[in-house]
C-alpha cells in the first residue's frame, strides 16, 4: 500500500474520518470522481459538501468537495479536477480503491433544497465541476416531491467534460426506482465552448440570447415558479446572479430560503 495509506491507518486526526476508496475513475486528463465508503451516522443533505483531505508530506491538506452522490447512498461519491501542481488535487488524482482518504465530520452548504422557497421549476445551472452538487440533488427523490421539473444545465470547454453528466442521466434512466421517481421530469442540456457540439455557448450568453428557452421550448425566468442553484467558477457565479436578479428572483441561504442558491465550485 502507498506510504500514505499506512500514515493514515495509524495516525487519523480528531473530528475526522478516514474511508477507504471503493472506485475511482478518469474521464480526461483534467477530471475524474471516486467514491469511497460511507462513515457510519455521517448525515447530510443532498448538495452539501465537506472537506477531503490527504496526508502530503506529514501534514493534512483540505478542500471543499461537493458530495456528488445523493443523501440516501450508502457510499460518498466526489468529481474532481485535477491540477498538476494542486495542493491536494496533484495528489489525489493518483488515488486507488483500498487507499485512505480523509473527511472532515461537518459537511454544509447553500445549495440544498431547504434554501429555495416552494416553486414549480429548478433549474441548476453548472461549468466544470460545478456539476458535483447536482450529481446529488438529480439523484435525490426530495428533489422530484419538491419540483415538476429540474433542468440541469452544464457547460464544459471540450464534450469530452461532459461525460461525467450524461453518464449520470443515463445511470439514472438506467435505474428502476429512481426513473420512476424522476419520471422524464429531469431534462440535462448540455455545451460546450471550444469544440463544435450541438449546443455550443456559455450559459449566460444562452440565457441572454434566449438561446437557452428555444432549445428547451421554455419561457424566460418567471420568479413566480422558477427557482435556480448555481455552481461554477467565480466569474460565471456572479453573470448567472446577476441574470437571474434582473429577471426578478432573489438570493435565498440557509437561514432565509429565496429563489435562487449559489456556491463556488473550488478546488486545486
Ligand atoms: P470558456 O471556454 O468560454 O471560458 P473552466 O474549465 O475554465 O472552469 O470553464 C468551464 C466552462 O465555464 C467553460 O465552458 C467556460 O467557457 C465557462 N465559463 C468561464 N467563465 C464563465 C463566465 N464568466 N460565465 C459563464 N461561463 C463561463
């Protein structure tokens, strides 16, 4: 086993806990998910996230990760990029089943469904990673009691990026009970940025153009009924927001659920 795992066997920090890695798979050379085992009593809600972490050269190294697995699963699942001279990632990335990984015991975060006020359509709108939350929430039956229907929008730089997501609707399709939880309410669009693909564009460029309620036969945002997450880069977080406000939804937390949720997809 590598020199890590043994580290970690024998000397697991307080508030934490180290899981064993049960799959890991590499969808490009920039991403990849693992799943690992399920502490037992760790609760969370489905789109939440906790710090990962690895021993690297004695010391722990965390990062927020999104629990792309849902609530019910009795195994963590997590999508990950990975950056060449990342703190964590650099390491992670080289993760096989049977290794250690550490968990801090709190997981938190604003998009969950307890942050949107009652509506009829979510959409979640996601760049890179930033699919993780929603790897959750889609596979969540509460998401489906709570909405008619879930757009899941995600926007990569190659459609090599996008496998991730369409695996995840295809494994869900796939699923007796979940499918007929979700019953076609689920709709996933998908585009790309670099590469010639059927839908092509960032997303707020598609929402501004209205390319985005053309393609999926919608009416522009209605605060009425539509209720958003987003997750991305900084950049594509505050364009989405600021979007979203201009057609009239507001900024929902925790402690005071609105129309719209957002969350940084970080790591390095
Ligand atoms: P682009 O290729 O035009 O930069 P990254 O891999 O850099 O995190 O980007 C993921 C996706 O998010 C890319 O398709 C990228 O488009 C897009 N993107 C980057 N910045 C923004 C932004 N400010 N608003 C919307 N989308 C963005």
């Amino acid at each position: 086993a590598p020199a890590r795992t043994e580290d970690l066997a024998a000397n697991v920090p307080a508030g934490v806990y180290a899981e064993t890695v049960t799959n890991v798979q590499h969808y490009t050379d920039r991403l990849f998910r693992f799943r690992m085992t399920r502490p037992d009593g760790f609760r969370f809600r489905s789109g939440e996230f906790a710090m990962i972490g690895l021993v690297v050269d004695g010391k722990p190294v965390y990062r927020a990760y999104s629990i792309a697995s849902p609530a019910w699963d009795d195994e963590l699942e997590f999508f990950s990029i990975k950056v060449p001279d990342g703190p964590l990632t650099s390491h992670l990335q080289q993760i096989r089943q049977g290794d250690k990984v550490l968990m801090r015991k709190k997981p938190t975060g604003t998009l969950v469904l307890d942050a949107l006020t009652p509506g009829k359509r979510l959409y979640m709108f996601s760049t890179g990673t930033g699919i993780a939350p929603f790897a959750s929430l889609i596979r969540d039956p509460e998401t489906y009691a709570k909405f008619d229907e879930v757009i899941l929008t995600h926007t990569c730089r190659e459609v090599s990026e996008l496998k991730y997501g369409f695996d995840l609707v295809e494994e869900i399709a796939k699923d007796e009970l979940l499918s007929e939880v979700v019953g076609g309410k689920l709709r996933h669009y998908a585009t790309v940025t670099r590469e010639p693909f059927p839908y092509q564009g960032r997303i707020t460029d598609l929402i501004s153009n209205g390319k985005m309620f053309a393609d999926l036969g919608l009416e522009p945002f209605n605060p009425a009924t539509d209720r958003a997450m987003i997750c991305g880069s900084s950049a594509m977080l505050k364009e989405t927001k600021e979007l979203l406000e201009k057609a009239g939804l507001t900024e929902g937390a925790n402690s005071k659920p609105g129309e719209f949720v957002i969350e940084r997809a970080f790591v390095d």
